[in-house]
C-alpha cells in the first residue's frame, strides 16, 4: 500500500516508474542521491575499518519511510547535519535503500 508506515519502496518506485509524470520527480531525487547537492544527513554504515559516509536528504528520507523518520527524530546534530549510525550494514546494501 503507497503511503503506508513501512518502506515500501521496491512498489512504489516500480509502481510510478510507469506513469511518465512521475519519472522526473524519480530521476530528480536520484540525482540528488548521486550528486549530493545541499544533504543535511550523514549516514554512518558499516564496523571499524570499514564505516562509510553516507549523505542523504531529511526531508526526503523521512517522507518516504517511517523508519527512516524515526532514526532522524532520535538522531544527533552536529554543524546542521543529522548523525545516524548503522553499524549493521555495509555502503554496498545500505545505498540502494536510499533510492
């Protein structure tokens, strides 16, 4: 169900990814994924020695999934960015949650 507390983004993207209005909004936040542009999260994935940053967009996370709007409520600021640390993930997986 579009719109429910879950991520359910496997069918939503395959779902809006047909209706060609919906496919510039899609490839816009995908930009924004890729290039970084004005990100105000900082996601720390993976275990010594091997943590990641990742970036990523509060606004657009937390629309998107509950989970990620929780994990942002209860995340620290430091300078302006969101700090989220999860450890039990690597960059590899973690990357194509966010898109």
């Amino acid at each position: 169900m579009i719109g429910s507390t879950t991520c359910d983004w496997p069918f939503t993207l395959f779902y809006f990814k047909m209706n060609p209005i919906f496919e510039k909004y899609f490839n816009e936040n995908e930009r924004l994924l890729n290039t970084e542009d004005f990100y105000d999260v900082k996601i720390h994935v993976g275990v010594e020695p091997n943590i990641k940053e990742v970036h990523a967009h509060a606004s657009i996370i937390s629309a998107h999934c509950q989970f990620f709007s929780n994990e942002l409520s209860n995340a620290t600021k430091e300078n302006g960015y969101y700090i989220v640390k999860k450890a039990n993930i690597s960059e590899k997986l973690f990357k194509p949650i966010l898109k």
